[in-house]
C-alpha cells in the first residue's frame, strides 16, 4: 500500500483498484480501503464481495475470532448486511444468541456440553437476560432476512442458529413470545420475510436453514419461485418443530436434487418413493437426524422400509447416507438401520442412553462394505464395557469387517488398551482419523504386569505403529463432545460439498 501511495493512490483508475482489491483477502481489503476515500469506496463493489461467511455470538466476532456479545455486534451486522445484502451470491452465516447472555451466574466454567442455564422462572435478572437473548435473535434474524429478501443473485444460502436451548425449555414458542417486545410481530414478519426471498430468487442451488427458530414454517418452500425449484440442487430444512417441513407435493417439484438433509421421522415412504422416481435427477447424499427427544410426537411408523431404500438405491446407484442418532435407545435404532441403506456416515451420540454391543454387532455386519465414518460418544461420568461376558470386542470386531473405515472417534465408552492397539493393527494407515479420549482408554492389570515401562506411552507407541503414524489420545474431551445439533450441521454440509 505504500508503495501505491507513492505512485499516486487516489489518481488510480476505479478499475485498477478494484482489480488490486481482488487479490487481497477480506482482512487485509479493509486494511487497504484506508489508504483513501476513493480506495473506500471501491471496497464494496460486487465481484468482490461474492461470498460472505459470519458467526455472530457464541463468543466469536463477525468473521472469526474472539469478543463481543449479540447486541454488541448488530450495529456491525446491519452494517454488513446493508452493503452486501442485496447482491452477494452466497451468504453462510451462525447465530448464537445464547452464548454470552446466558452464562452460569457463578464464575466456575460449565464441565460437559449438559452444563446449561437454568429456567428463567427464578431469577430475575437470569429471566431478563432470556428474554434478551431471544429478543436480540429475533433482531438479528430480521436484519438478514429484510436484506436478502430482493437479491436474485443469491446462489447459496446457508443459515444455523445454535438455539437448541432456547427450543429445549420451550421459551420461542407463542407462550412465551409476549415476554418479548412485539415478538409474535417480528416472528409473523421473518416468516413473510423469508417466503418473500423464496419467492423472489431465481438461481438458488443451495438452501440450507438448521434450528432457526421461527424462520420456517411448512408453508416456507411452496413460495420458492420455479426458476429456482429448477436450478436447486442441495436442500436441508432441519427444525425441532413438530411438524415436517417438506411436503410431497414440495419436493416433487425440486426434480434436480442431488443432496437432501431432513429429520428422518420426515422420511416416509411417499417421500421415499418420489425421491426413487426415475425422473428424477439421482440422489446422491442423503442426511437425517434421528432425535430421540421428537420420537415421542414424531413416530417412526410410515418412515421408509427395507422396500422404499431398495427401490431408492436402484434408482440413486451411488447414493451415500450420513445418520446422527441423539439419544436414541438401541431398539429404535434397530428399527431405522435398514440393510439396503447405503450407509456411510454413522454417529450415535446421546447423554445416558446406552448403545448396545448388539447394535454395534449389527452395524458391522450390514454395513461393513459402506461405513466410512463411525462417532460412538456418550456424554455421561460412567463409561460402560461394551466387550463384557464376549470373547470378541465389538469395536474390534467392527474395525476388522468395515474395509472402509477411515474416520473413528471414541468417547464414553471404556476401550481396553489392548483392542485398542488391535484396532490400530486391522486398519493401519486407512485409518486416517482414530480418536479416542484419554478417560475411555483402561488398561488391563494382568498385561500391565508383563509389560515393562509406562502403559500409556507403551500404548501410543504400539497404535502409533499400528497406524504407521504418530498418535495420541485425546486429553480435552470438549474436544469431541462439541454441541449435536452444530456438528450435524458443519457435518451435513461437508457431507454435501463432497458430491
């Protein structure tokens, strides 16, 4: 920039300044638009503002890094939103409202991703910091929507609200909207809103919303103008609601869908048997959430059958489906695990429920030629024995018959030593990614008798030549227990991108 400055900055051509802008990363662009008011203006010409990624809240500063709470950041949100709005082609953005208004009143950290803060009914001045919150979501929310609503250049939108607290004590439900001012009216507004930018776009490819509480309804999709019903290619509506956000007769329009991401309750058998069309374009990723919490008022009687996956693989040859279980007993996963599911992707995570090692049995038999990815997490002090009363372990046994596996991550539940350098042997170098927190490693007495030295260090030598690579436990396990709903959908998305 100095140099520029020598030469004559402010007697550059418009053009030349926006081609020196796109060399530049969005950091140093801002950097660069000091040097003068004509180099300012330049910064926020279209082309080089095609994409925009933000995470407000949750502790992190609009782009990245650290700092700053919610209502703290809207003035730089509206900012943004105002200048890019209205033509950038793809917009990824995170709400985390919660975070940073609703920390424990003591100072002592939360200890496990259960740590959450109490119902507003109590205290004061936590019940006022709830209705902040949810009022600053609200705020944000309807900023974005009012900005995008007219842009038809908007190619990918990708949008995760990290509010599954708020949902979990039910506090954005119409209750509890009067506590907020004009809620019910700004919700009705984001809902119009957002079926008004559905209606107005003409080349969405990508339409992702996760947990954003009040943004989709059932209604949502039928105002997604036809132009983009044809150019769509990736559609995720993800929502604790109650009701499914896809209707048939919705997605018998979106002809040209490559990847898809639902609750699997939503998955019936029609849905299933439209998606098996030979008119259609194949399916080739396919994501479900199974929520054992929803399962009480959202059944899994009517989802897809052995039958419906058959005749969706016949169709869709090279279909990959990726499963998070939260919470899920073992005979309801039972249930869903189909043989004919061209399964990939398997995590099963919950808080107390327990995996059975017949599951786990089942799943390497079904799916020893498909599974690429398996997370078993358990979020809970005790850390059950899964090889128990068997001569084989099951996690052994499962690393031996999946040929594919690449990605496994273990936590909650106890890995012997042992079977754990086994595992490291069967797999080798394929293995690319092998987790496995320090608190699920034990070691056997009668072994560690015989063998000479430190057990642990002994232990990452033996898997770390099994692996043919350096290798440690893990010794953070917040590492590993990052919140469901926010893994299912970074995972989903990475899932998707990979088609």
């Amino acid at each position: 920039m100095a140099l520029c400055g020598g030469v004559g900055a402010m007697a550059l051509p418009s053009e030349l300044i926006v081609h020196i802008f796109s060399f530049l990363s969005d950091r140093d662009k801002l950097r660069a638009s000091a040097v003068c008011c004509r180099w300012r203006e330049c910064l926020f010409y279209p082309a080089l503002w095609t994409e925009l990624k933000l995470r407000i809240g949750g502790g992190g500063r609009l782009g990245g890094g650290s700092g700053g709470s919610g209502s703290e950041e809207n003035p730089r949100l509206e900012f943004l939103m105002r200048k890019f709005g209205s033509f950038v082609r793809e917009l990824q953005l995170e709400l985390a409202p919660v975070e940073g208004y609703l920390s424990p009143l003591s100072n002592d950290p939360p200890t496990t991703r259960m740590d959450q803060p109490s119902r507003p009914d109590g205290d004061p001045q936590l019940s006022e910091r709830w209705r902040d919150a949810m009022a600053t979501y609200l705020d944000q929310v309807l900023c974005v929507v009012t900005s995008i609503r007219n842009n038809r250049n908007l190619k990918k939108l990708t949008l995760y609200g990290d509010t599954c607290i708020l949902q979990q004590e039910g506090l954005l439900d119409s209750s509890n909207l009067h506590q907020i001012y004009q809620g019910d009216k700004k919700i009705n507004e984001i809902q119009q809103l957002f079926m008004e930018l559905l209606s107005n776009s003409r080349q969405l490819r990508w339409l992702s919303c996760s947990f954003m509480l009040g943004l989709v309804t059932p209604c949502s999709l039928a105002c997604l103008s036809n132009p983009s019903a044809e150019t769509l290619r990736h559609l995720s509506l993800l929502d604790h609601q109650l009701g499914p956000l896809i209707s048939p007769s919705e997605l018998d329009r979106l002809s040209n869908l490559n990847s898809l991401a639902l609750d699997f309750s939503d998955l019936t058998s029609e849905l299933c048997g439209l998606l098996a069309s030979p008119s259609r374009t194949p399916l080739h990723r396919l994501s479900l959430l199974l929520n054992g919490a929803a399962l009480e008022f959202k059944s899994l009687e009517g989802t897809a059958t052995e039958d419906d996956w058959k005749a969706l693989v016949r169709v869709s040859a090279n279909l990959r489906v990726y499963i998070m279980a939260l919470e899920v007993d073992s005979s309801e996963l039972l249930r869903v695990l189909k043989p004919s599911l061209p399964l990939v992707r398997l995590h099963l995570d919950s808080y107390s429920t327990l995996v059975t090692d017949g599951t786990l049995e089942l799943i390497s038999q079904q799916y020893n030629k498909t599974l690429t990815h398996f997370l078993l997490l358990r979020d809970d002090p005790d850390f059950p024995d899964l090889s128990i009363n068997r001569n084989e372990d099951p996690l052994v046994l499962l690393a031996w018959r999946c040929s594919q596996l690449a990605v496994l991550v273990i936590h909650g539940y106890t890995v012997w030593s042992h079977n754990l350098v086994a595992i490291s042997r069967l797999r080798g170098s394929s293995l690319r990614i092998l987790t496995v927190s320090e608190e699920s490693i034990d070691f056997d007495p009668d072994q560690s008798v015989c063998i000479e030295g430190d057990p642990v260090h002994n232990l990452v030598k033996e898997v770390s030549l099994g692996l043919g690579r350096v290798w440690h436990p893990c010794l953070d396990s917040s590492l590993v227990l990052s919140e469901p709903t926010q893994q299912f959908h970074r995972e989903l998305q990475a899932f998707s991108l990979g088609m």
